[in-house]
C-alpha cells in the first residue's frame, strides 16, 4: 500500500489504495461462485467452510471466524471444544449455510434483465465492505472487497460479487444470469436458454477422468468455479 486518497465513485466517497496487480484477476468472484457451488453440494461442513475461508479469502487478508452466522438463524461455531454437540453444531452449520446460498441467490437474481437492482452493490461501497483501490505500477482503478468475517455469511459473500460486479457491469449486464433451478449464478452467453448451470447447461466442463484423483468436494466446487471464470475469456465464435 502506498497511498490513500478519497474519491467519488457508485454514488458514494471511497477510500484509494495502491495495490499490486498480484490481484488483479478475479478471486473474489472464484470465491463467490465456489461458495454457491460448495452449498449446493453440501461441502460445507465446519473443515470445508474453514477452508473456504482459508485457502479463497486469504487474498482478502479475511481471518477464518470462530463462527458464522446468517439473518434470523443462530450462529453456528467453526472451532469447538472437545465435549460440544458435534451433531448439533453441525446441524446448525447446515442451516447458516442454506440461509446464506438463499440469500445470495435471490440478490443475485435481481441483476439479471435490463433494469437490474444494484441496490446490495451500493450498499456495500456505502458501508465500506468494497472499496476502491488503485493497482502498482499500472495506476488502473479496480474494486476489491473488504471482508469482515464477524459480518453475516450472506454479507461476506455478496461483498465477493458486488467487487466483481462493479469492475465488469458490462459483462454482468450482457451475459450474467442465475439458474432458474438451482441457481447457480453464470456468465454463458451461448446457452440454448437462460439455464447454464452444470445440471440444465453447457458452461460446464467435462467431468474428472476415471484415471484422475478424486478431488474433495471443496476442491472439486473450486475447480468449478475457476473454469467458469476461465470461460470467461474465451472468444465466441
């Protein structure tokens, strides 16, 4: 970091930094989609969340939570001591996360169509949890979110999408739609229908080879949602 400057920027004052373009490519929206994928496959028990945490959010300087909670449900820990409920605390994670993946998926819903409701983007720069930050040596201006892992599952998640959306609105707006079933956010413009998720689309690649190791669910929802961002890139024909 080398500098700090206010700007106006999305309706609100935001806070400049200098920063490497070591994160220039699209980790906040790898961790948001690998969030969805994850939860939608059940991967998220307390070591496939923490990892989540560690290995997605690190980027982002988030520290892994001693729990987690989400809107109208408890909180559920992620470190417990040796005589806790296991099965209970694990029954309550189950439920943070599905109310979380809920949550995210009906926001991201509303940014599908011509008129699309960007309403938790801009509360997310009014609150802070993107900020605007300038890249070393480029001097290009990019967004990256600000993760409080004290905050709401849902909240750090869309934090992820709201950062990503505010550096590609054209691609959001152009390509991006949320499975009507599922709802697997994606960004496949060549879909036959406005479903392009793994179960009803064609974005997604082939399954791994019988000769290949079997990844971990973790693993396999990351592995997912990097080649849904490196589709990205690919021209279309």
């Amino acid at each position: 970091m080398l500098q700090r400057s206010s700007c106006q920027s999305f309706g609100h004052d935001v806070t400049r930094f200098y920063i490497s373009r070591d994160l220039l490519p699209r980790e906040a929206l790898v961790a948001g989609l690998a969030f969805v994928e994850g939860a939608l496959a059940g991967s998220f028990d307390r070591d496939g969340l923490c990892a989540w945490f560690d290995e997605l959010l690190r980027t982002f300087d988030a520290e892994t939570p001693a729990s987690v909670r989400e809107t109208d449900t408890e909180s559920a820990p992620l470190r417990l001591p040796p005589r806790r409920d296991h099965h209970a605390a694990e029954g309550m994670l189950a439920q943070v996360v599905e109310a979380a993946r809920a949550k995210v998926v009906n926001t991201l819903r509303g940014l599908q169509g011509v008129a699309p409701c960007e309403d938790f983007v801009a509360e997310a720069v009014g609150a802070g949890r993107v900020q605007q930050r300038e890249t070393w040596p480029e001097g290009r201006m990019t967004w990256v979110p600000v993760i409080d892992s004290r905050q709401s599952l849902s909240t750090v998640v869309l934090s992820l999408f709201a950062a990503d959306y505010l550096n590609h609105i054209e691609q959001y707006a152009r390509d991006f739609r949320v499975c009507p079933d599922c709802g697997r956010p994606s960004f496949d413009r060549q879909a036959p229908a406005v479903c392009a998720c793994q179960t009803h689309g064609t974005l997604w690649a082939a399954p791994a080879r019988a000769t290949d190791a079997l990844p971990s669910p973790l693993e396999a929802a990351i592995r997912e949602a990097k080649r849904a961002v490196k589709a990205l890139a690919k021209p279309v024909a």
